[in-house]
C-alpha cells in the first residue's frame, strides 16, 4: 500500500511553505510523490501555488489572516483523512497567537486536531528514529504547552495512566513494536527519592503505572530525569513518558535536533509535524533546514503504512 498523504503550509509567513516544498524535491530524488497533496486554505495547491500563498503574506500579513490560511487548511486535511481520501496528514509550523486570532484558542495544533476529529484522547510523542548517538528516542509529553505552575493540577494519576496505555497501543499498532517497554520520567530529583524531595512519584505515579501493568503495559516505576534519557538511548526502552514539557523536550532536541518529528497519537488517521517553529526571522531567505520536514513525511508514510495496509501474506 502507499498511503495517501496530505500536507499543510502552517503558518504562510514562516518556513512551513519553505521546507516543505524543499523536503518534497529531496524525497522525489527517492521515490515518486505523486500521492502527497498539499493542502490550502481553499483546496488543493501545486507547487506554484504554494510559493504564491508564501509570498503573498510575507510581511504584509495580520496574524488573524496569516491563522486563518493555517487553521482552514488544517480544517480541510482532517476532512480528508475522516472521509477516507488520506490516511496521514504533515502539519507545518504554525503561530500560535495567529491561530487564537483566528478563532482557535487552543494551545496548539495536538489539541485542535483533537476537537476537529473528536477523538477521545490524544498524546504529543516526540519521535527521532535517528538521533546523534545513533539511536531512537521516543518521547511523551504527558502534560504539554502548559505553565510550569499549572502542572501541579494537571499531572493527575488518571492523566498518567491514560498517556501511557495510549503510547503502548500507537507503539504496537503504528510502529509495529511487539510488547514495547516503557519508561516513566520522575517529576522530583532523582524521582522524589522515596519522597524526600516530593511525594508525586508515590501518589501519583506509583498508582497509575500499577494500573497501566495490569492492563499488560511493560512499564516499571518511575525513574529519575538523569538517567533515564540515556537508558533510553541505550535501547533499554523503546519510549519515555515525561510528566511535563521542558524535561522531556530538553533531552530530546539535544539529541535529535533537525531529524525530530511531532507525532500526535489517538487520532483516527496519522498526523506527524517537523519539531521547530515557524522561524519568522529567517522565512523566505532560502535559508531553512527541511530535514525535520522530510523526517515528518517519511514518519508518516511509515506509520500510515504500519496502521492501514491490512494486506494479508499467505505463505
């Protein structure tokens, strides 16, 4: 099978437009493309078409429009894939505070495809099937783009036990790993220290990851943010789940800059998006990295493949 793919330009001011056109012209020197549509605000656009929406916004755009082109064309992929005419969507950067002027106040593109496809829960995996050190890391943001001070209320035992039984599935069903071992990061140093230096890891975690093993997760108690990164990296597990943002995000781009990609997990059809911004101050300049873009697209072609081709060998 060779899954259907959809991209959208993000942010028409940023690099979006840039890299994936760029990303596009370095994986048809590999194969053909002709089942990648990139999506606008209005349908679908050729390659021309995309440097024209790219141009026409630089510099002269409000966020309210420039959030409107990424928030429509995100619209418009997701009634694609929920109509069965895409099996993956590659979201390119957007702003965040032009997409609050355009009516979405969310905190991101993880939450918006969630209340577009209605899907019960979603997750933010981190993925580089690459990194620096020659190996995979795979991380979970339980919590996401949050306040430091608001995750104290967020980080709850159910949260916890709900991320990591949806990392164990999206492993098993999109990455095709058979019994995939998990990792818990600790919130405290060296993950409370049997509660000396806090007590999440006990009331919090200890319960929800006894909850997650009897559903069949292979996952032990949590483990200190200081080590559990390089066990990771040593293939000791195949994922990480992080209780917040930064002390996931930190280890991950040291590692994995410019090969990371955004996953979002839960969905009913696969979404995956390069792991940087919409980098306004170099848009337009030639001067962008497309490799996380290209990393994106062929992620998720990958996964798309791995969930969706139902073909049966006989031998």
């Amino acid at each position: 099978m060779v899954p259907r793919l959809v991209i959208t330009p993000g942010d028409p001011r940023g690099i979006g437009p840039e890299v994936a056109l760029r990303a596009l012209t370095l994986l048809g020197r590999e194969q053909p493309t002709d089942s990648i549509r990139i999506v606008g605000p209005e349908g679908d656009l050729t390659v021309g078409q995309l440097s024209a929406l790219a141009a026409a916004h630089q510099e002269r755009s409000s966020d309210e429009e420039a959030g409107t082109v990424a928030a429509r064309s995100i619209e418009r992929a997701v009634g694609l894939a929920l109509a069965g005419d895409a099996e993956a969507i590659i979201t390119a950067p957007l702003h965040k505070p032009s997409l609050h002027a355009a009516g979405w106040p969310v905190p991101g593109q993880t939450e918006m495809l969630r209340d577009i496809s209605a899907a019960p829960r979603v997750g933010m995996l981190m993925s580089a099937e690459t990194t620096r050190l020659n190996a995979p890391l795979r991380v979970l943001l339980a919590t996401t783009h949050l306040p430091l001070a608001q995750v104290h209320d967020a980080f709850t035992e159910d949260l916890l036990f709900e991320q990591v039984v949806l990392l164990d599935h999206a492993l098993r069903r999109d990455w095709g790993i058979h019994g995939p071992r998990l990792a818990v990061c600790g919130i405290n140093p060296h993950a409370g220290d049997g509660g000396l230096f806090g007590d999440e890891e006990q009331r919090i975690m200890k319960p929800a990851l006894a909850r997650a093993r009897a559903e069949g997760v292979d996952v032990g108690e949590a483990l200190p943010a200081d080590t559990v990164f390089v066990r990771a990296l040593n293939g000791e597990f195949d994922a990480v789940v992080t209780p917040y943002h930064d002390v996931g995000m930190a280890p991950f781009k040291t590692v994995s800059f410019g090969t990371g990609v955004n996953v979002t997990i839960g969905l009913p059809f696969i979404r995956t998006s390069p792991d940087h911004g919409t980098a306004f101050d170099i848009a337009g300049a030639g001067r962008a990295d497309a490799g996380s873009m290209l990393e994106a697209i062929r992620l998720a072609q990958k996964l798309a493949t791995n969930r969706f081709d139902t073909a049966t060998v006989h031998v």
